[in-house]
C-alpha cells in the first residue's frame, strides 16, 4: 500500500464536523475556557476563548482524539465492540482510563497548566462536559467529554500564556505566526 498522506486541512474539517455532529460547538468549549480564566483577566471576551479553541483545534493531537475517540463512542452506541470492551465503553465503567488517556495525550502539548486544567475539568465536569457526561439511553460519550476537556484545558492554557505574552507586548500577529512556527516545527 502506498503512502497516503491527509491534508492536514481534511483532517480539521473533519475533527470540528465531528465536534458538531456530536453536539458540541466551538462556542461551547469557548464558555468553558472563559469560565477558567475570566478571574485572570477581568475583561476577557468571549471571542478571544474562540480564537483559542479554534487554534487548539489545528493541532493534529487534538484532531486525532476527536476522530479515534468519538468513532469508538460511535461503535458502542452501535454495539460494534467486541465483548467486554462493548460493556466497558458502553457504561463508561469508572476503572476504564483509556479516555482519560486519549484526552490527557492530547493535553500533554500545552504544558502543566493544561495538564493540571484537565484534571480539574475531568474531575468538576463544567459547561458542555457535564452534559456529555451524563448518561442518555443509546448515546455514548465516554471519550468525547474527556476529549472536550483535553481541548478546554488546552485552549486556556494557551490563553494563559498568550495573556502574559501580552503582558510582555507581543500582537496578536506575533503570537498567531510564532504558534504556527511551534505546529510546523
């Protein structure tokens, strides 16, 4: 077989695609980034926690939990897993870490304030991931609550940083080319 490479360009379109037809929006996850960095910045708008998620949304990290993630989800609401994986998955058992995993690898590309941000929203299941969290007749969200986590976590990391770059008097264009030398590199 070949080599066959996605443009990473497919892969974005398909990761927010599948975001949306689980339910969850950029603004969604937005909300949440605000909520944990509004006291850091009393004149946050909900705008600048858009431009984050939607920049955590170009890592390919981030896109590959989405996609591997909510295609397992989708299986066991199919019932398509093998047994006990199908039950596991299916009940989002509280011994199964393999979500946490997924999401946390994900985090890892932004630094302990992420990862300790995840752990915070894995544990508290604010905004849109307490909705994805709780339990609906024939819906699995196992891995997508603790992807929508991972992707919170992340873009308020960055916001964090990104509000002490500014501090520092980078612009935003700055900022947005210098992140892009980081994705290319």
């Amino acid at each position: 077989m070949a080599d066959v490479h996605v443009h990473s360009r497919e892969v974005t379109k398909a990761a927010k695609r599948t975001l949306l037809e689980r339910g969850v929006s950029v603004e969604a996850i937005a909300k949440i980034v605000y909520e944990l960095q509004f006291p850091y910045k009393a004149d946050l708008k909900l705008e600048e926690c858009i431009h984050s998620v939607e920049r955590v949304l170009l890592k390919r990290e981030i896109q590959h939990a989405i996609l591997v993630g909510v295609e397992l989800d989708k299986l066991a609401e199919q019932k398509k897993l093998s047994e006990p994986l199908q039950s596991i998955v299916e009940s989002d058992e509280g011994l199964f870490g393999v979500d946490e995993t997924i999401a946390f690898g994900a985090v890892l590309g932004y630094g302990s304030i992420a990862v300790t941000t995840f752990g915070h929203l894995d544990k508290n299941k604010i905004g849109v991931i307490h909705e994805l969290d709780k339990k609906q007749e024939g819906i699995v969200h196992t891995f997508l609550d603790d992807i929508v986590a991972s992707i919170a976590a992340s873009a308020a990391s960055r916001l964090a940083h990104r509000l002490r770059d500014e501090e520092e008097s980078l612009t935003e264009q700055e900022k947005d080319i210098q992140e892009e030398e980081e994705l290319i590199g």
